[in-house]
C-alpha cells in the first residue's frame, strides 16, 4: 500500500508524542467511532463580536480549503464532531490529539490553541470529555518544525454524537509561512488506529493578510526675531515683632519690569509625524506603538526621543490614521535646514480575547530633510502677572505709567488675589515700574508669605520669553515674654539662701533648653520673679527642678525637698505655658506663672496583695491576677499583674517608676477570674462592693504606701463514677443524675444540670456547674424499678409538710439524693454501684403515673408503666374485677380517678387501696423485692376487691362508688396504709 509523504511525518510525530505503546491505564482508541474535522471558511467581510464566542454559522463549516478570507491575528474556528453507532461499545473513553502547524524554517504559523468546548446544542446530553494543557511538538506534524496540540479524552455512550468546538490563533508573521498552507490535524493516539483516525484541514498561507503598521514625517525651521525681558525689586518685606507698639500694618514695595529686543536667530525644528494601523482581522485587536526619533537617515544617529503612543483598539478591516503630533526640538539637537531625520515606530499587540500575549512586532520607518520656515515675531505684547500667598496678606498696585490693568482690577485696590497688566504692539524695547503696597489683615498677624511676580512677552508670531518667578518674601514675626513668679513659706532665717532653679523647654522644638534661677534670702521677699525675654510663639513647659539651701555663711548648697501642694491638675509639674498665636493673631504677647511650694517628704504610693484558698503554685494557670487602679475622678491610672500569695505588687506609671499618688479618692478593683469568687478586699468601705478604697490627704500622708489585700475561693465541681454490679462495664444500660441545690424531703429544689454515665464515657461523669464552697447541694440519680443504688439519703418532697411525717403518695420516689458540699477548688466524687432487678427498690403510684405514654407530665419520661403493663400474662393485670391493660385504665386507677368518667374518687376507700394494689403489683413485676407482709396485704387486697368472700368483699370494676364505712373500708384502708409503706420501700427494708 502506498502512504503519503505526510503521513510518514505524523506516523513519526505520533511516535514522537509518545502515543505508541500505551500502557492499560491510559484511554482506548476509539471503537466504531466516525469522526469528522472541519475548519470556518469564512465569508468575506464576516467579523466576529468583541468577546466572541468564535464559532462560525454552521453553514460556513467544511472538511476541505478554508479559503483566502483569513489574516494574521484571527481566531480560526474549527469543530471536531465524534460519532458513535450502534456497532459502538456501551459507553467508552477515549483520547485524540487536536494539533495545529506552529513553526517552520523559523516562520510562525499558528502560536495558539485553544481548548475544546462541548457544542451543547449539538451534542448528546451524556457527552463529557477533559482536554490538557496547550503543548509543543518538535519535530511537527507533517514535517514542520514545531507543532502545538491538546489532547482531548473523550468518554461517549453507543448512538451518540459528541461535538466540541475550538480555535487557533494566526500568529503575527504566519504570512511568512513557508509552503502552501497552514494544517490543522486530528490524530488518533494509538498507531493501530493510525490508517483512519487521521484528519486533515488547511488554510493557503499566500493569502494571508499582515498586520501592518506605516508611517510619515515631515520637518521645518523657522526663524525668529528674539526678545529678552527681566525685573528687578526689593530683597524681603519684614513687618518685624508685632508686639511692639509701633509695629506697621503696611509696607510698600516697586518691581520694575524691562525688554529689549535681541538678534534674529534659527527658530526650532518642528517634526510633524503621523502613524497609521492597518488590522485585517475579522475582530478587533489591539496595538501599542513606541515611536523612536533620530538625528541623521538612520537609527545610527543620535535617539532624539521615544513616543509611546496607544494602545489603540482597531476594529476589524480597519486602515487608517491612529495618532497624529508634532515634536519640537532645538536646532542645536536635531539639526538645521538639510539635515536629515530618521523615525521609527513598532507595534506590539494584545489578545483582550484570549488574554494570551501575541508574540513577535510589526515595524515602518520614514525619513525627512529639514525645511526653511518663515522669520516671524517682529513685535510683542508684555505681560506682568503677579498675586500674594500667606494668611492674613492682600495688596494694592498703583495706576502704572502706561498699559492697563487686566479683568477689571481697580489701581490702589486692596485684593488677595491676582493682578494682570499688559501693553501691545512693542517694537522695541522698554521699561515700566509698578509701585505696590503689602498690608496685614491685623496689626498683630504673624504669618509669613511670599508676594510672586512674573513677566511674560509673546511676540507677534508666538515668541515667548518670560522672567523667572520672582518672590518677594513677606513675614512678621512676635516676641513673647514669659513671666515666672514664685512664693515660700517664711522659713529662712538671716544669712540663709534657698536658690530655686527652673528649666523652660518648648513642644516643637527639643533643642531648645533655657534656665531661670530665683534666689530668696532670709528677711527677703518670700515671693520673687524671674522673666524670660523673646520667645517665639509656642507652648512651653516650665518645670521647676531644683531647690538648693545655703545654710548662714556657707557657700555650699544642699537640695530640699520641696514640692507644690496645690491641684496638680490645675498647677502640674511641669507646668504648661501656651504663648501659641489664636488663628494667626499674637494675643499672648506675655504670660505669668507661678509656684507655691511647700516641704514634702514625697508622694504617697500603693500596692496590691492577692491570697486564694487554696493555695496556688507559680506553675497554676490561675497563679497571676490582675488588678486596676482608679483615681481620683474614676480614671483607670495604672494596672498590675500579682501573682497569688507571692506578696506586694507596687502600682507603677506609664515609665516603669512607681505611681506617685496626688490627693483624692483611689480604688483597686480586681479582674474577676471564671471559677473563682472574690471574698474580701482590705481595706474596703462598703464590703457589699468587694473593691478596696483608700484616701490621699496630704500632707498626712506623704511618704505613706498604701496596701489592699484581696481574697478569693476557688469554686468547685462533683464528678460520679459509675459501676453496675461492682463491675466497670455498663454494657447498654444509661444511668442517669442531677445535681440540684435546694432539694429537701419537703421541696424539688433547683435542678442545675443534668449528666449520663454509659458504656461510652466509662461510667465517669463530671459535672460543669461551678460550685460554691460551703454551700450544700445535692446529687441525685433516677433508680427505675427493681434497681438497687449506693447512693440516696432521702427522695425529694418525700414527706408532706408540716410535720414531715405522713407519706406523699403523689411523690416520684425513683429519685434518690443525697446532700454535699465542696473544698475550695475541690471535684467532689461519688463512686455509685447500681444493681438490677430483681430484689430492689419499689417505687409510689406518683413513679407509675408519671412514667407513662398517657402522662401529663412534662419530663418526656420513658413509658415504662406500659412496658411493664404489657410484660404480664395476657398483657394486663386485674384489680379486683378490673383487667387493666390500658395505659389510660391503669393511670386513672393510680390517680384514683372512675376509669370510665374520669371522675376523682380520693375519698373512695376502694379507689385508695386499688392505686396502692396495683403501683405494688407494678413493682413486683417489674423486680422489686418483696416481703411476707407486702406479699400477704397484695393477696387480701386483691381478696376484698374481688367480690365475696369474705362476706364484706366488694365486686371492684374501676366505675361507680363502694361502700363508705363499715368493715370494709377499715380494712381497705389499713391494706392502703400497708401497700404504700411496701412502695415507699418502708414496709420491707425500712421502718
């Protein structure tokens, strides 16, 4: 058989790819699958919409030549289409290899492929398929040089078609590609399939339209009458200290302005460049241009300037100007008439589509020789512009010689703003002098500023020349005084000298550092001034420091202690002095302070103590406490971490030093800790608050440390530890416990929390609840019938109050309690044992009617009274003539209620002893122990209800009403009495 050149080329790049000798865990060739491959031939003038999709009306689709409407940059769309007959396997997976021509004889062709989507419209709904990432492939199909391709695997159920849709991108160049056309392949993965998997669609490459960028240029000299111009003016305006007297609110000020007339000189060479786009793609693409300007015809010359022009969206078929602008240059740069200029532009592109750059530039170039202009600006206006900036400043300019004042000002006219003049038609040179005047919006302004000037002359033909801005500072300024006046106790005798130093500094400016002393003799004046001279506005600190006595003839100082005893708020150390302007005015031109001071033996202190019970090691997590103290007016001064009986914490300020206390009322309050309780503070005014108080009043209390001690109880917890017959497995069995406070014989109490011990916990149970020390609770467990429990003192509300003596027969006796109480930080266990039935506790008609399906009871209690109603012979028991097999019956008869009507029979002595009969009955079913003589009261009991004999027996039914009296009920009712002592467990192991 004969095979074709290019088929050897892909029989060799499939061995290139690897898909020979696949192993069993990749996908299989495709079995009875036709496949078909088709590209876009495109109609002329077709374009695709900004953002796609790029799919083609099904119309334009072939299998052959995709025609000559396709360009560099276009997305070409093709369309895979798998068919799957009835021959095909039930369901199968797949893969193919979608490839594209990218290189050859270093020529692009396509440089993008992307991935496969499922043309749901066109597909079965069971179709699905993933594709790789876009590779490379050297050698290419065919014979190329580089190929890209994605593998598409693709699982498809029999008579089925699955048609995924794709595109390649035409690389800019690709209409250098070598050869005919440019391919798009389908080719199998395996090579035994290699005869019919293979698909074939090209594009003729000679057809191909570039993106292409072009350009033109052109340049000119001209020449120019030239012009100078200048000023001229006082250096600075300084209104000086305006807290002299005589301080001005005005200065005046001249700045004349002057041109002349220079030679005729070369002008600039304008180069006028205009950059064209061309885009033949059917969509829009986008292109940045950088332009590069040289000196000489080309770029081997001197780089004039870089351009960066776009980016510029083309729309599809656009050609056509993009950027148009003149560039203007010295002639001493780029040249004079004659001389050439050489340009260049290249473009880059960007795939807004596919956010994928776009490899590789277009590029144009152009020259131009430097033509002669015209020789212009024979005349020329003069422009004088100037204004004031500075708070608090304006102006006034007086009528100038000739020329006029522009946008209406009016000469002499004070404004803050700007002042225009001009004068036309100037063919030669000249002069003119503004005379100005700078006032202060307020005599005592201090502000600085800046009065600007600037010249301009624009010939006739757009010559310009102007000055420099000129700048005429503008500032006054204030000398401020600082008075310090100090007073003493009477304490000096004579020959003695106290020397009292004091340090002023200022806020914004560290360096500064100034010294005043005040001396003070004994007999001498006790309250003395010092001033400080020339202060700029600021505030200042003044700080007294030092105080030095010389005894009587002695020229050796020692310091002593003496210190302000007034409201530190109000006279604080140092002390605030604000010569600071008010919104720019010196309204503090001097300022007086003053010191009274007073011998001190320092400021008071205070430190914090902490003590638990128990006791804490530094290792506990809880061993550190944190306490706050409060001053005088509730502020939060300073917190402190004490760790627990570690002794004294000393409160100290934001520094490290220790807090020095000023008169007032402090508090130390502690951050209370979870789990613990605070018991005392010391010293506390008001125990109900738990926060220690304390009182600074000097001068008692200088030198004084004050202490407060806190005490605090660590809560507790209670734990149970379960077994069932001494044995730690519970197997299925769930054990249930409250923790209460309040439970007695006569109250429920309060249930805190309620806790299961099973197989799953081990039996171990630890109860949340925080508990406090000293306090009783009670733990508590409900013991079904027939159990037996180690714990249990007495069953709340077992006894009707007053005199606690009578049985409750309403009480649920299944809970047993038991009272405890805990240690500071102690867990209180229970160790319980459980026993099961049979042989253990009977429990009261409130158990009974309580744990049933028909209860009104809210507690969501098992149905044991069903259970075990239906655990006897036929399903029930009989009460007298009555076969209770009802939860309904059997409720009614323990609440002694007619079980027809619903009516209470309480006073009934048959309806009495019937409850206690069957609650009995109940318990001896369901395990309970028993004894002759509960045994002997359940057979009289039944006897009696029964009918005759004996003779006084009664034909019991649950309905209607029995005898009142009579012996009867004398023994109906001691039976009751009997049965209900059998279960409240009095009759056989109590008393």
């Amino acid at each position: 058989m004969l095979v074709s050149q290019r088929w050897i080329r892909v029989l060799g790049a499939l061995l290139t790819l690897g898909l020979l000798g696949m192993t069993s865990a990749q996908a299989a060739d495709p079995n009875n699958i036709q496949k078909t491959l088709e590209g876009c031939r495109k109609v002329a003038g077709f374009t695709f919409p900004d953002g796609g999709p790029y799919i083609c009306p099904d119309t334009d689709y072939t299998t052959g030549n995709l025609g000559k409407t396709w360009n560099e940059l276009d997305l070409v769309p093709y369309r895979i289409t798998f068919e799957a007959g009835q021959a095909a396997p039930a369901t199968q997976t797949y893969t193919q290899a979608l490839t594209l021509d990218r290189e050859d004889a270093g020529k692009p062709g396509y440089d993008l492929i992307s991935a496969p989507v499922l043309n749901v419209a066109k597909s079965s709904a069971s179709c699905s398929a993933s594709s790789s990432a876009q590779m490379t492939l050297s050698p290419g199909v065919g014979g190329t040089d580089v190929s890209i391709y994605r593998s598409i695997t693709v699982t498809q159920l029999k008579n089925t078609t699955c048609v995924y849709d794709y595109y390649g991108r035409l690389a800019l160049g690709s209409h250098l590609y070598p050869g005919s056309s440019l391919h798009a392949n389908l080719l199998n993965e395996d090579l035994s399939t290699a005869g019919s998997g293979a698909r074939d669609v090209s594009i003729p490459v000679k057809e191909i339209e570039p993106q292409e960028i072009s350009k033109t240029m052109t340049a000119h000299q001209g020449a120019e009458q030239t012009w100078n111009i200048s000023k001229g003016t006082e250096d600075t305006l300084d209104f000086g200290n305006v807290c002299r007297s005589d301080a001005p609110a005005s200065l005046p000020v001249q700045i004349t302005v002057t041109w002349t007339k220079a030679e005729v000189i070369g002008g600039k060479v304008a180069v006028n460049i205009v950059l064209n786009a061309k885009n033949p793609a059917a969509r829009t693409i986008t292109v940045e241009l950088t332009d590069k300007l040289y000196k000489g015809s080309t770029n081997a010359g001197t780089l004039l300037d870089t351009y960066m022009e776009g980016p510029f969206d083309l729309a599809a078929g656009f050609n056509g100007m993009v950027a148009e602008f003149t560039a203007e240059f010295d002639a001493a740069t780029a040249g004079k008439v004659g001389d050439w200029l050489h340009n260049e532009v290249s473009g880059t592109y960007t795939d807004k589509a596919t956010g994928i750059p776009v490899p590789g530039t277009t590029t144009a170039t152009a020259n131009a020789q430097i033509q002669q202009g015209a020789i212009t600006n024979a005349s020329t206006a003069v422009k004088d512009l100037e204004d004031i900036d500075g708070e608090g400043l304006k102006y006034a300019v007086k009528a100038p010689s000739f020329g006029s004042f522009l946008a209406g000002y009016v000469a002499d006219t004070q404004t803050a703003g700007e002042v225009g003049w001009e004068t036309l038609g100037q063919t030669d040179g000249g002069s003119i002098t503004f005379d100005k005047v700078v006032y202060l919006d307020n005599p005592k302004r201090v502000t600085t500023g800046v009065l600007r000037d600037t010249a301009t002359l624009s010939a006739s033909d757009g010559f310009k020349a102007s000055t420099n801005e000129l700048q005429i500072p503008i500032a006054s300024s204030v000398k401020a005084k600082l008075t310090i006046q100090k007073s003493i106790p009477n304490f000096l005798d004579t020959g003695e000298k106290l020397e009292v130093t004091f340090h002023i500094t200022r806020a914004s400016d560290p360096s500064f550092s100034k010294t005043k002393v005040i001396t003070f003799t004994g007999g001498g004046a006790v309250a003395q001034s010092v001033t400080a001279w020339g202060l700029v506005p600021d505030l200042y600190y003044v700080e007294e420091q030092g105080n030095t006595f010389f005894a009587a003839g002695s020229s050796t100082g020692e310091p002593v202690n003496l210190v302000d005893l007034r409201d530190p708020a109000l006279y604080p150390n140092p002390r605030p002095v604000d010569l600071r302007l008010v919104d720019g005015i010196a309204t503090r031109c001097a300022a007086t302070i003053d010191f009274q001071n007073e011998p001190a033996a320092g400021y008071a202190k205070a430190q914090v103590q902490k003590t638990t019970e128990p006791a804490l090691e530094s290792s506990d997590a809880d061993y550190n406490w944190s306490f706050g103290l409060y001053g005088p007016g509730g502020g939060l001064l300073s917190t402190q971490v004490v760790g627990a009986g570690a002794g004294y914490g000393k409160f100290q300020d934001g520094g490290g030093d220790l807090l020095l206390l000023a008169e007032g009322t402090y508090t130390v309050v502690e951050t209370t800790k979870t789990g613990w309780d605070l018991i005392s503070a010391d010293p506390d005014s008001d125990p109900k608050n738990k926060v220690c108080d304390f009182v600074v009043d000097y001068p008692e209390d200088l030198g004084k440390t004050f202490s407060c001690s806190f005490l605090n109880r660590e809560r507790g917890k209670a734990q149970v530890l379960k077994t069932l017959s001494g044995s730690a497995d519970l197997g299925s069995y769930t054990f249930n416990f409250q923790l209460r406070q309040g439970a007695t014989t006569v109250a429920n109490g309060q249930i805190l929390e309620t806790k299961a011990a099973t197989a799953g916990n081990g039996g171990t149970v630890v109860f949340t609840t925080l508990l406090v020390p000293g306090q009783t609770y009670q733990m508590c467990e409900i013991v079904g019938p027939g159990w037996l429990s180690t714990l249990g003192s007495f069953v709340p509300t077992a006894f009707m109050p007053p005199d606690g003596v009578a049985p409750n027969p309403n009480v649920d006796n299944s809970i047993l309690c038991v009272d405890f109480s805990v240690n500071p930080g102690q867990t209180y266990a229970f160790n319980i044992d459980n026993r099961p039935p049979p042989g253990g506790r009977a429990l009261t008609i409130g158990y009974w009617r309580n744990w049933a399906s028909c209860a009104n009871s809210n507690g969501k209690q098992k149905p044991v009274l069903d259970q075990t109603l239906a655990s006897f012979a036929g399903g029930g028991v009989y009460i007298g003539k009555l076969f209770v097999d009802t939860c309904q019956e059997a409720v009614r008869i323990l609440s002694k209620q007619d079980v027809a009507s619903g009516k209470q029979k309480s006073s009934d002595a048959a309806f009495n002893m019937a409850a206690q009969l069957l609650a009995a009955k109940l318990n001896v079913q369901a395990g309970a122990g028993q004894c002759p003589s509960a045994v002997t009261a359940m057979v009289a009991g039944q006897a009696i209800l029964d009918g005759p004999p004996p003779s006084y027996a009664v034909n019991f039914t649950g309905t209607g009403d029995y005898p009142k009296k009579g012996q009867f009920v004398t023994e109906a009712n001691n039976l009751a009495t009997t049965l209900d002592r059998y279960n409240n467990n009095y009759l056989c192991t109590g008393p």
